[in-house]
C-alpha cells in the first residue's frame, strides 16, 4: 500500500497538469483567434456633458436680408476662388513651360550639361521650412516659463 | 571627336529668394468669407463651460440687486468671477507688444535692407558691367569648361555674397534663359552671343553680416523689378518667378 498510493499520485497528477495546460492553451487559441479590439477614435465620440439640453445657444432667427447675403457672398467666393485657381495653375504652367526651353537650349550647347542639370538632386528632399507668421519675431523676447504635459491617451491592440 | 565649338557664350545666374516671414494681408472677399464662417461656427456652436459660469454668475448678480438675498446666495459664491478672469486676460493681451509688420526699411525704402516687404519674396539683384554697360542684373559669371551650370550659378552668388551664405538651391536644372546676341561691332564667327541659364536658391540664414559684398546690390520685388531690368530681361526672367 505504501508503494502503490505514491505512484498513482504522480500519474494522476501529471495527466491533471497536462489536461490543464492543454485547456489554456485551447483558451489561449481562442482569444487569439477573436478578432482584435478596434480603437475608440476619441474626436468622434460626443462627450455625454455635452449633449444637455440648457447648453444650446439661444440667438435670435435669421433676417431674410441676412440669409441673402450669405448666399451671395458664398456666390462670389466660389467665383474669387475659382479665378484664384486658375492664376496658380497658369503660373505653374508658365514656370514648367520656361524650364522645358532651357533644358531645351542647354542641349543644343553641351550634352554633358544637359546630362548633369537632369540628374535628380538628392540633398533637396526632404524639404522643410516654417510657415510664415502674422508678426515678425521680436528680438530679445522672453516667452513665459512653463512645462508642456502631454496627456493623449495611448491605446495598444 | 571632340564637338565643334558653340559661338554661344554660357552663363549661369543665381536668383536668390528671401522667402516671406509674415502672412499678406487678405483680401476683401477672403475677410468677408472668414467673418461670416465665424459668425456660421458660433452659431452652430453650444455653450462652453466658461460661457455657461459668466452667464450663472450674470443671473446671481442681476437677481442679487433686485432682491438683496445676499446670505443665502453668497453660498454658491465664488471669489473670482469669469467676467474678471476675462478682463484680466485682456489686459495682459494689451501689454504684450509684438513686433512691427511694416518695418523702418519699409518707411524709408531702403531697398538695400532685407527687412523691407516681409510679406513677399525679396530677390538680389547687382550691378554688373557687361561690355561696356553698367546693368543691374541677377547675379551672373561665365561658365568655365568642367564645372556644371549649378556650379557656376553657386560661384556667382560666392562671388557677390562671399562664401558663408546658406541658400538652398531648388535642383539641378535651369529655370530659365536668356538669349541674346552681342552687338555687331564684337559679334565673331565664334562669338555670336551669349546664353544665360538661370538657377532658383532660397535664402535660409536672415542674417548677412558675414557676407562681403563688393559691388551695388539691391534686393527687391517682383513688381519692383521693371524699375531696374531691361525689358526683355525682365519678360524671361518674370516666366519663373512666382509671386
């Protein structure tokens, strides 16, 4: 009796570790294989606070004339800005149809030349340059002292 | 076989480009435009925390006067009211100063300075003898055999600027050319006339003060450009300029 028990215990008990084992593994498997958790896109997603009722703005109802013009200055927007458009995309055109003659004219002189002016330039990209502002920077300001905690939510799948 | 030699004399010239440090001013239309899409925002906007405490205490107030219940009232008091934050906050705007759009150079029209017209592309242009002319021009050398044209334009802007200047140049090829025949009394069988190929740079260090300029320069605009260039000049090299 003293022989036998001890042995059955070792046999039950590694059969028991290995059914376990294989039943998280299944379990394992079938997490894995669900399909991954989409990420809240937090821009698209209203806050709940925000869509009480005593938050509308209560402003007064738009005049005939008002409505009126806004269509026609919408009207002569659209018109500015398609004429705007078209002054760019000839300017383009002039700038590429000037290149084109130079690059013409510099192959009647030398064809080495040519060679090297079409030769991509690998230093112009990338291209960086800040944006213009509406005031030039002053000399000698001091900005306020402060420090900048980043607090975007990082979501991992 | 070695090519039969061109009676065109080659030239490369540097346009450099300050680019703009502010915005331009916008049009009539585009501050209309802005205006009424501000007025269209808000009122499609809700009320914001800030707008719903001034409009809380504006009520307290009014009903404070009208029926003096001060003890009851005074315990939902706060010690600072919005409306004092935002007097605060427009009295520190006031204070701030910025920096003047339209500058001294701009007043007095010192077109030597870089810091006129900051809102357009400012070019350089120098004073160069060609013949027996004195002509302001882009700045221009002749092309000598072994160098590319890219080259010679960056050793006419060495020559003009001294070496410390940072310029991008926009490329390997030519924007533009001008062509032009010498006049009769030099023209040769191989010396017909002279080709000058044109490179784009943009100016990216603002501070010249390095820089040893030998001869008369100007930086101007596009618009200011006719005062100066010659007018078939001036039709080609305005093809590649953008405004």
């Amino acid at each position: 009796p003293c022989r036998a028990q001890p042995k059955k215990k070792k046999k039950v008990d590694v059969k028991r570790e290995q059914a376990q084992k294989d039943r998280m593994k299944k379990k394992i498997k079938k997490l894995e294989k669900a399909a991954p958790e989409m990420i809240p896109i937090e821009d698209f997603i209203t806050p709940l606070k925000y869509s009480d009722s005593h938050r509308v703005r209560s402003l007064p109802p738009l005049s005939f004339e008002e409505t009126e013009r806004r269509v026609l200055l919408m009207k002569k927007w659209c018109l500015f800005k398609q004429k705007q458009d078209e002054a760019e995309k000839k300017a383009i055109q002039t700038l590429v149809k000037a290149q084109q003659e130079a690059l013409k004219e510099l192959r009647l002189e030398s064809e080495e030349l040519y060679q090297a002016a079409i030769r991509r330039d690998e230093g112009l990209f990338p291209f960086e340059r800040d944006g213009p502002d509406y005031t030039p920077p002053l000399p000698g300001y001091d900005p306020p002292e402060g420090k900048c905690v980043d607090i975007t939510k990082v979501y991992t799948q | 076989t070695a090519a039969a030699p061109r009676p065109w004399r080659l030239f490369g010239a540097m346009c450099l480009l300050r680019l703009p440090r502010i915005t331009q001013p916008l049009e009539k239309e585009e501050e209309e435009m802005a205006a009424l899409m501000g007025q269209i925002e808000l009122e499609k906007s809700q009320y914001s925390d800030h707008e719903i405490r001034k409009l809380e205490e504006e009520e307290q107030l009014r009903r404070r006067k009208e029926s003096k219940y001060d003890e009851d009232e005074a315990r939902g008091k706060r010690v600072i009211m919005a409306q004092d934050l935002e007097d605060k906050w427009e009295q520190k705007l006031l204070r701030f100063e910025p920096a003047p759009r339209i500058t001294d150079a701009d007043k007095n029209n010192d077109r030597t300075s870089l810091n006129r017209r900051l809102d357009s592309n400012l070019m350089l242009l120098v004073k160069q003898k060609i013949g027996n002319q004195e002509l302001w021009l882009l700045p221009q050398v002749e092309w000598q055999p072994g160098e590319t044209l890219r080259s010679t334009a960056e050793r006419a802007m060495a020559t003009f600027l001294g070496d410390h200047i940072e310029a991008k140049i926009l490329g390997n090829a030519p924007y533009g050319i001008y062509k032009y025949k010498f006049p009769k009394a030099i023209r040769t069988e191989d010396n017909v006339g002279a080709k000058v190929f044109f490179f784009k740079a943009f100016l990216q260090s603002s501070d010249l003060s390095q820089a040893e300029l030998k001869e008369d320069y100007l930086w101007v605009t596009k618009d200011e450009l006719g005062d100066y260039l010659k007018s078939e000049y001036l039709k080609k090299v305005n093809r590649f300029l953008l405004d």
